[in-house]
C-alpha cells in the first residue's frame, strides 16, 4: 500500500491538471483523477509495463473521461468539447459539426499520436512531460503531436 501512496502522489498532480484542462472545471477534474486513482488501486495488478506507469495512469484518466462524456445527452455534448462559441445559432451548429468531427479524427488516430496529441491540446503538457512520460526525449514528442497534427488537418481537408 505503501507502494500506490507513493504513485499517487507522485502522479497526481500531472492527473489533476491533464483532466482540468480537459474539462475546465476543477470539481469535475477532482472527481475523474479520484476515479482514476481508485481504477489504478484495483488494476495496478495488470500493468504489465508495456508503457510508463505514467502512460498508464493517464490512459486510464483519459478514459474516465471519455466515459463521463459518452454519459452526457448529445445536447450537452459541449460540456466535453468546449469547442463552441459561435456568434449564431448556424455558427453554432458549424462548431458543433467541426468539434465532432475533429472528435472522430482524433479517435482514428493511432498510438502514440492519439495521446501525445491529447495530452498536449487538452492536458496542456510540455515536450518536455510527454517525452517524460513516455519514455522518450521532448524531440520526439514535437515531432509526434505534429504528426499528429498534420493527419488531424489532412482528414479535414479530404
């Protein structure tokens, strides 16, 4: 136990502040990294290593996430992308249609692209933390998420 103590404060604020920036309120990222955390206790028996404890711990925040919004009602669905603010009700509904299917592009992505490019835009990481986290240097994290970047911009263009 004393183990997942030191994991939990270790990582908790890299947690806190991934999901605060992916959903811009403190009270829902406290409650998500208390989910992730309590996931980690009960499953940290099945990290097999393949990634960082980190990578792990993110991907299991990440999909705590994911699952909080595929709960909401499609209504609400901008409580999860924050990606709205047009100045009309047709501005509005083209940021709605552009949010999802910038959504879509970013789900097709493949691994590492799909996380590293998460947790930059919406985890607000540095190079310098993605590489960390990943095992790898902050070059290899630039030219990742702008990889990343660069399909994510093909797939809207097609």
């Amino acid at each position: 136990m004393k183990d997942f103590e030191e994991i939990y404060r270790k990582y908790y604020p890299q947690i806190y502040f991934y999901l605060l920036g992916l959903t811009k309120s403190r009270e829902t990222a406290e409650e998500i990294t208390q989910e992730t955390f309590f996931k980690v206790l009960k499953k940290i028996d099945t990290f097999r290593g393949d990634s960082s404890l980190g990578t792990w711990i993110t991907e299991i925040a990440k999909n705590a996430y994911l699952n909080q919004c595929r709960k909401r009602p499609m209504e609400d669905i901008d409580a999860c992308t924050e990606l709205s603010s047009g100045e009309s009700i047709e501005d509005d509904f083209i940021d709605k249609e552009i949010a999802r299917e910038l959504h879509i592009l970013i789900h097709k992505l493949d691994e590492p692209y799909r996380e590293v490019f998460w947790m930059r835009t919406f985890g607000e990481l540095s190079f310098a933390e993605i590489g960390k986290i990943h095992g790898k240097t902050e070059s290899w994290a630039r030219v990742t998420y702008y990889r990343a970047k660069n399909r994510i911009r093909e797939g809207l263009n097609s």
